[in-house]
C-alpha cells in the first residue's frame, strides 16, 4: 500500500514491526531450546564418542557398528525394534479403527448422553501410566485378580491364561493396555474434524439419499483423511517413544524373557543400568540417535509422500 506526497509520487508505507510477538514467543522458544533441543544436539554428539582408557575420544561411528554388528547387541536391538513395530502395528490396527468409529457413533445427533461416553472414554487418557499399569496387573493376576472370575460369568474362564507372563501374549496384553488408556485421543481429534464437515455438505448428501453409515463411508471418511493422516503419525511417533507403561507392568528388563522389550526400556537399560548392568552413556545415546533417525524417516515419509496425497481432500 502506498501514499502520494506533495510531488505525486508514491511513497510507501511502513509497517511496524511487531515486537510483541517475539517477545510472547522467546519464553517458550528458550524453554523448548533448553529442554528438547540442546539435548537432542548433546546426545547426537555423544553417540560419536566412548571411552577409552578412562577418557572420553572421538570414535565417529564405532558405536554404531557395535550395536549392528556385535552379535549381542545386535540380537537385543532388533528383539526390542521388532516389539516396537508390532506395537505400533496393534495400536494402527486396533486402537485407531476403534477411536473412529467410536468418534462417528458420538457425532450422531440424536445420541443421548454422549457428552458422559465423550468423557467415559477419555478418562484413562488422564490417568498416571503407573496407576494404569498397576491396576491392570492386578485384574490380569492369575492369583487375585478379578479377570477370571469375570470371564467365569460369561462361560469364558477356561480361555483365561497369565497373558502378561506368557512370551508370546504378553506384548499383545501390554499394547492392548495400551490402547485401553489412549483411544480416547484419537476419538477426540476425529470428533472434533466430523463437527468441523459444513453442514452443506452433509445437507446435500441426504438430499442424494446418502444417510446412516453409507453417509459415514462415502462423504464423512474422506473429508476427515487428513486428521487421520495426524492421527496416524501421532501414534507413529508415540509408540516409539514408549517407555512408561512397558516398564510399569513389565519391569526394566521387559520380561518375559524380554519378550515385551521395545527401543524404549533397552535405551533405559542400556544407559542407566540395571541391577548388575552398569550404565552405559555412549552405547545408550547411539540407540537414542537410532530411535530418533527412525522417527525422523516416518515423520518425513508422512510429510512428503503421504500428506501431499490427501491433501486434496481439505477445503
């Protein structure tokens, strides 16, 4: 935009700058830098040293081709990426599938009480991991939990096993904990993008004839791809970060038989030591920069390839 002075010429206008902003955003960007960043940037850095003769060196990538290439670590890295994948698996299978579907049975206007099964479902969402963790190894307990006699009530007590001290059901028990806890995120944010559909829309999808779950399918799904597309990476990038509730229910050594060990409870170990394990910093800041690569791919392979694919369903 401009203005003409006293000769006729145009003279442009200057905007202020607006300091405000820089200086409502500086709190949060230092806490966030002190926080997340730096340690991000040390831990990559630590991953390139070890120590030798009692000193810290540079080894450049010498920690990595420990954790590929030594037999034994490499055994446990890929045991423990092996469970993180299948836990991601169950929760995009399971937990997902679910917290859509749950999203379109509340967005149902003549529902009644959906505001008490919005808060219901929800609830374990806010609740500590270790209270979570503890309540369920106590229902799931053989000895005194409530599981099998509820089962009993449905002719069903003959299928009870100790899922959580079995090898091959204990990761499926864990994650489907899991799962329990978190649905209610993804119910949320699918909620709100139902509510978020123009009623035009929608209007003219009943002026079609499209009504009830043929409605849901064929106009509602689409429109809502890109929350799930966040969805999806949410529960991506969650899933490799866990840690707590594994380690709430399991143990340290993710037992049994490290049969529940995923990429978070080995770099717990691995750096800090457990039991008669000593600590280890540069071996543990190398799986923290594995993790944090694969992160990095899945966020990216989102960002680049995926997200551009939907985008097209967006107003």
């Amino acid at each position: 935009m401009t203005l003409e002075d006293d000769g006729g010429h145009a003279a442009p206008i200057k905007r202020p700058v607006r300091w405000h902003i820089l200086v409502f955003l500086l709190p949060a960007l230092i806490v966030y830098t002190a926080v997340m960043i730096l340690p991000l940037f040390q831990t990559l850095w630590l991953s390139l040293f070890n120590t030798v003769d009692g000193q810290p060196a540079f080894v450049g990538l010498a920690n990595f081709k420990v954790l590929f290439g030594d037999e034994r670590w490499a055994a446990s890295f890929w045991n423990a990426f092996r469970n993180n994948l299948i836990f991601f698996v169950i929760h995009m299978l399971v937990q997902n599938p679910i917290g859509i579907a749950l999203a379109a049975m509340l967005s149902i206007p003549k529902l009644r009480f959906a505001a008490f099964y919005r808060t219901a479902i929800f609830l374990p969402t806010l609740l500590s991991f270790v209270i979570v963790g503890f309540i369920w190894k106590l229902i799931l307990s053989p000895i005194w939990g409530v599981a099998p006699w509820l089962m009993s009530l449905v002719g069903m007590k003959t299928f009870f096993a100790p899922w959580l001290g079995l090898p091959g059901t204990a990761l499926i028990a864990v994650s489907l904990i899991s799962v329990w806890q978190y649905v209610g995120i993804p119910m949320m944010l699918i909620y709100a993008a139902l509510l978020n559909i123009p009623e035009e829309v929608i209007e003219a999808a009943e002026c079609d004839g499209i009504t009830g779950w043929s409605q849901f399918w064929k106009i509602k799904l689409p429109l809502i791809l890109p929350a799930i597309g966040i969805i999806s990476i949410l529960t991506f990038v969650g899933n490799f970060n866990a840690f707590d509730l594994v380690y709430t229910v399991q143990g340290a050594l993710a037992g049994p038989d490290g049969s529940t060990d995923i990429l978070g409870t080995l770099l717990y170990r691995t750096f800090f030591g457990f039991q008669l394990q000593l600590g280890d910093r540069s071996m543990g800041a190398t799986i923290a920069t594995v993790m944090f690569l694969i992160i990095l791919a899945g966020v990216s392979l989102y960002l680049f390839i995926i997200q551009r694919r939907i985008r097209r369903y967006q107003f």
